[in-house]
C-alpha cells in the first residue's frame, strides 16, 4: 500500500481538498470513499488573539505594532 503525507486546510463546510498530484498517483475518482488517518490536529493561530492585550494603554497602536509587534522579526541593517 502506497502512503503519502500532506498538510491540508479544512473549509468552512468541513471539506479537505486531496492535491492533484495525490488524486492521479492513487486514482482518486469522484465519489470514491477514502480511508483517512489523522495524526495531528494543527489549529489556525489568530494574530489578534496572540497580540491581545500586549499593547494595552501603551500609545499609538499602530506605531506599537510596528515596534513591538510578537510576530515581527526585525533585522539589523
């Protein structure tokens, strides 16, 4: 048996899309039924909610952003 590995997002209607690439190496046909194995779960990471409250009453929100931002990588010129 064949096996491949993807990474692949779950639509608001709960559907996976199978890459091509994965449906022509396996003979994917419409309506055919698949065995699945889920081994990891990886949930959507919110920028709002990992930044919120990080620059509460501290000024100008967008200048903070900017400069103080969790997710910015800065580089030294």
């Amino acid at each position: 048996m064949n096996k491949v590995e993807i990474i692949a997002e779950v639509d608001s209607k709960g559907r996976v899309v199978i890459p091509k690439s994965v449906r022509e190496k396996f003979g994917i046909k419409p309506r055919d039924r698949l065995r699945l194995k889920i081994v990891e779960a990886m949930p959507r990471r919110s920028f709002i909610k990992e930044c919120a409250g990080a620059l509460e009453g501290e000024g100008n929100a967008v200048e903070l952003l900017h400069s103080k931002s969790p997710l910015r990588v800065r580089f030294k010129r």
